[in-house]
C-alpha cells in the first residue's frame, strides 16, 4: 500500500523531544543514531520538520545553524525512505533557505543528495574527504620538534574562550561564540598551540557512538595542524574521524600513514555563487559537516 501523500503537511520546528524521532529517521537510512550530535543540533541550531502522515515519527528534517547574520549551515537533510521522491527534500531545503534571509548559506552534499542542492543554486567549492581509523602516533611525533608539539595544551575557558573566538572569527569569518562556549562542556578536549604567548591554532575531539571526531581544528600551517590533531588523538581507544578539504593533501597523507585512510568524500556547497567570509587557508577541519 502507498503511503500517505505528507506534501500537504507544514514545516514545524523540531525541538529535543524530537530527538528519538530523528534517531530513528536518521537509522532509516542507514546513518548512526548520534543522539550528542542532534541534542547539539537542535540546542544550537533551529530544526525544521515534517511530520509523517502515517503517524510514525518524521517523514524529513533538516537543521539551520545560523552564526550571526553572516554564514549559515544546513546539516541532517534526512528524508524517510517510504517519502522519498515526493519532493520533501526541496520543501525543507526552500524553507531553511527563506529562514536564513540574506547570509551565505552552505552544506557539505553526498552525491545522492548534490543534484538536488544543485538545482536549487548551490554550488561546489571544494571536496571533503572523511578519514576514519585507528590513530597511531607512532613515536609521538607530528612531524616537527619537541618543542613545537610541546606548545600544544589543554585550553581553559577562563582563560582562552576569548581569544579562541577572536581567532575562530578571524577564520571563519563569522561569530561562532555561542557555539564554541558550548565547545568546552561537549568536547573530551579542546586544545591551543601558541607562540610568544598568542593563540596561533586551536582544536576539539568529541566522542559519538564508536567514535571521536577530530574538530574543529583551526590552524596557522600544517606544523601547527599536526601538532593539535597528534595530541588530540593520541589517547583514543576508538577510530577516530576528521574531515579535511582537497588542499590539505600532505595532512591528509600524513594522517593515511598514521592509520587514519580517507573512507569518503562529499561536496562542500555554498548557495548563490557566493564567497564564503574569513580566511578559510586556516580553517584546517570543520566541526562535523552539518556545522562547517
């Protein structure tokens, strides 16, 4: 029996007692159940759905991370299997896209879901690559001296959260405060590397599921990227993942030499032929894809 048209049903805003229903449309098709990551998503972001007719759970989402009215994300673009084709990505697509008024809007794409963004303005600029596997860090070296992967150490939010958003700003060419004070109570680390008592780079590990993720990692040059990721990986039980852009070709050799291969690839698309803000040469790793 063909399920029920839901076309006709509204956008709604998704809250935390939606969680369970996104894990399970997330498990649909065939994504890990990362409650950390929605509870986050929808703390931090607005998530927009739409409820299936049938009366089990969410026949689609997507989540709008907006930072200030500058730059904003779309992630957890999930459309139930039974729904597909009926045009529910696009709705929920156009919505967030409408909310997010005149900002640069950009999402990273699997090649399933790119012809869709593509028809709607989205263009690529550059192709992620997922690593994914068991860090080793050998001696524990990064590659450099002692000294400079000795200038890597925990950050303090007392003591650093200013000067990591002023730095991260700098980058990213957005306000991500809110986002990176909440970085200190939901990450297993955060990191800085610095010189002559400046901040030249900072990174985050976070654990979901089997994992932990390696990010963001903001950097000065690969040196310092090194550094950050040797030390915020070295100690992992579990494989972890990091997800780094076509240019970073050595790091992204480096860590395939350290354990960590490249798994996948997505397309990072930004909307309207538009430039992204900051300075982009140092933002080394995103948070997770549906943050940038």
């Amino acid at each position: 029996m063909k399920p029920a048209d839901p076309s006709s049903l509204p956008v709604r805003r998704l809250g935390l007692d939606d969680v369970p229903r996104c894990l399970d449309l997330a498990q649909d098709r065939s994504w890990p159940r990362e409650e950390r990551k929605w509870r986050l998503l929808l703390e931090y972001g607005e998530g927009f759905g739409i409820d299936a007719p049938d009366g089990d759970g969410l026949a689609g989402t997507t989540i709008l991370t907006r930072y200030g009215g500058t730059a904003a994300a779309v992630g957890m673009m999930l459309v139930a299997s039974r729904y597909s084709g009926r045009g529910l990505g696009r709705r929920l697509l156009n919505h967030a896209l409408a909310e997010a008024g005149d900002a640069t809007v950009f999402l990273c794409a699997t090649e399933y879901g790119r012809p869709l963004y593509e028809k709607l303005g989205f263009e690529t600029v550059d192709m992620i690559h997922a690593c994914v596997g068991r860090f080793d860090a050998g001696d524990g070296a990064h590659g450099g001296s002692g000294r400079e992967r000795n200038a890597t150490r925990l950050a303090e939010p007392g003591r650093d959260l200013a000067a990591l958003c002023a730095l991260d700003a700098e980058v990213f060419g957005a306000d991500r405060s809110g986002l990176l004070a909440r970085l200190f109570d939901f990450a297993e680390q955060v990191r800085v590397a610095g010189r002559d008592g400046e901040i030249t780079g900072y990174g985050a590990s976070w654990r979901s599921g089997d994992r932990v993720f390696v990010g963001p990692v903001v950097a000065e040059d690969d040196e310092t990227a090194r550094a950050l990721v040797t030390d915020l990986a070295r100690d992992t039980d579990v494989r972890i993942r990091i997800d780094l852009g076509d240019r970073r070709t050595e790091l992204i050799s480096w860590i395939s030499g350290h354990g960590v291969p490249q798994s996948s690839t997505t397309a990072f698309m930004v909307h309207g032929g538009r430039a992204l803000p900051g300075d982009r040469s140092r933002l080394v790793a995103s948070f997770m894809s549906a943050l940038g």
